[in-house]
C-alpha cells in the first residue's frame, strides 16, 4: 500500500460537504421504532434520569446513519461497495442538539484492487465532539 | 430468580455470541422506516439499481446487527462505545440476513466492563455482506 496526494479530482486536504441535522426525541423515537433499538435510555424519560446522563439521549448508530448520508452524498458507489468506518463516540447527542457532520480527506491511498480515500471524520454538538474516526472509500472505478 | 439479561461475567473471550445465528428479513417496509427516520435523501436510495433491486443504505446494518445482538442483551442502561463496520455491499430489499458474532474482548476500565465483539452478516446465500466489530460498556447489573 502506498500514499498519494492526489487521484484525480480528490486531493489530501479536500472538505467533505458539511451536514447539520436537528435532533429531537420525536426523531431519536422513529429512530427507535425504526432500529427496534428501544433501549429506554433512548426513550425513557423517566429511566434516563436514573442514568449518568441525566436525560434521554440519541442513538449512536443514529449519529452514524448522518455521517452516512455525508458519504453517500460524496462518494455513492465507493461508501455502499466497500466503504469502512472505524469511530469512537465521545459524548452523547442530546434532544434539541444539531449535529454537524464534518470530514476532510487525510490520506489517498493505493491498495491492491484501486486507491482509496481515507476521511478524518467528526460529529460535534456546537463545540462537543460527539463521534471521531475516520471513514475509507474507494475512489477509483 | 433467573434475570433476563446476559451478565458480564458469563462471557469469556472468544465465545460465539449468538447462537443460533438469528435471520433479518430486508423489506421495503423497514428500509423506508429506516429512510425516513434518519431523513436520509440519497438519490440512489429511491431508485431499483441496474438489475431492478431495491438498494438498502449501507447504515441499515446499524439495524441487523443490533437486531441480531438484541437476541441476546445487557442490562437497560448499555451504551456504544465504539464502531467499524466494513460495507462489502449494500442490503437488497428481499434478501435474509443472518448475523454472527463473537467476544474478542473483555475488559474494564473507570469501573465500567467494556465487551468488544466482531459481527459478520452474510445473505442467504452466504454472500458477506457487512463485518464489524462493535465495543458496547455493559449496563450495571442489578
């Protein structure tokens, strides 16, 4: 494997599109009926003020399914053939939070079956950073 | 009296988790739930592909793993403490999923039991479609 600082259109440094999405309990509740994840940290008020966290809070995975539509949007084929993710969460998305979804390219990297763009990621709740890792796609055909 | 919850101290490392292996029915009806909770918009998403096949998001395996891992589950109060997933190919509408996983790891730390555990989903016909390893912190345990 080696590093490249380019392939084409995509260059180290690159920005991915930013994405600010809204969260309330009405959202983290589809989401919950949606995943059949019904933790009641999630959706138990009364539960989660028994917790550390004092209060409901989002789904983790809900927080990824937005870092998902950030990739999706960049990079379809290269995220939904072959995409990885590798990500701690930090902090808990809390009702009422907007998570802004925000990604730079870091590495161009050129494997065996095609080159690769390796992805700083990171979530933040205004100056929280929720979620940090990086993403890989595949950026050649 | 028996408690309903997997405790900690049953797991050892390299335990197969789930057994038997649970099934996930892909249907329209719980990809365009899954769609419409996250507010996902992506184009490719409301069209069949080349070969006439509805396409899951990627991110649907945050919804057949977890489905698998809740066959058998911690205490209330567990939470994700990291993720990897690798996307070998998205989900089609249609398709059966089954999702195995097994402890890689135990371990403790701030007074809190960590479980980290590799998952692999593969279709009916065996096909890989997701892998990934998850780290939950176990919920306290009555």
């Amino acid at each position: 494997m080696s590093e490249l600082q380019a392939y084409k259109d995509y260059n180290v440094g690159d920005q991915l599109e930013e994405l600010i999405q809204f969260v309330d309990q009405t959202m983290i509740d589809a989401y919950a009926d949606a995943s059949g994840d019904v933790n009641p940290l999630h959706i138990d008020p009364e539960f989660a003020k028994t917790t550390f966290f004092g209060r409901t809070i989002a789904h983790g995975l809900l927080t990824l399914a937005f870092v998902s539509r950030v990739l999706s949007a960049w990079n379809w084929q290269g995220w939904a053939y072959g995409g990885e993710l590798n990500v701690s969460f930090l902090g808990p998305v809390y009702p009422g939070d907007s998570v802004r979804v925000s990604g730079e390219i870091d590495q161009i990297l050129q494997r065996e079956d095609g080159i690769y763009a390796r992805c700083q990621l990171a979530c933040f709740c205004d100056e929280r950073t929720v979620v940090k890792g990086f993403v890989i796609s595949k950026i050649s055909p | 009296m028996m408690s309903d919850y997997v405790k900690y101290s049953s797991m050892s490392e390299g335990d197969d988790f789930l057994d038997p292996v649970p099934s996930f029915e892909v249907t329209k009806e719980c990809v365009d739930k899954y769609i419409k909770s996250t507010n996902d918009s992506t184009k490719e998403l409301t069209v069949d592909d080349e070969q006439g096949r509805r396409v899951a998001p990627p991110m649907l395996a945050a919804v057949y793993v977890i489905d698998a891992l809740r066959t058998r589950v911690g205490p209330p109060g567990g939470i994700h403490a990291k993720q990897q997933f690798k996307f070998h190919r998205p989900a089609y509408v249609g398709e059966t999923l089954f999702t195995s996983a097994r402890v890689v790891k135990l371990y403790e730390r701030k007074g809190r039991n960590y479980v980290e555990m590799t998952t692999e989903t593969r279709n009916q016909e065996g096909e890989l479609i997701t892998s990934g390893i998850i780290t939950r912190i176990w919920g306290k345990e009555a």
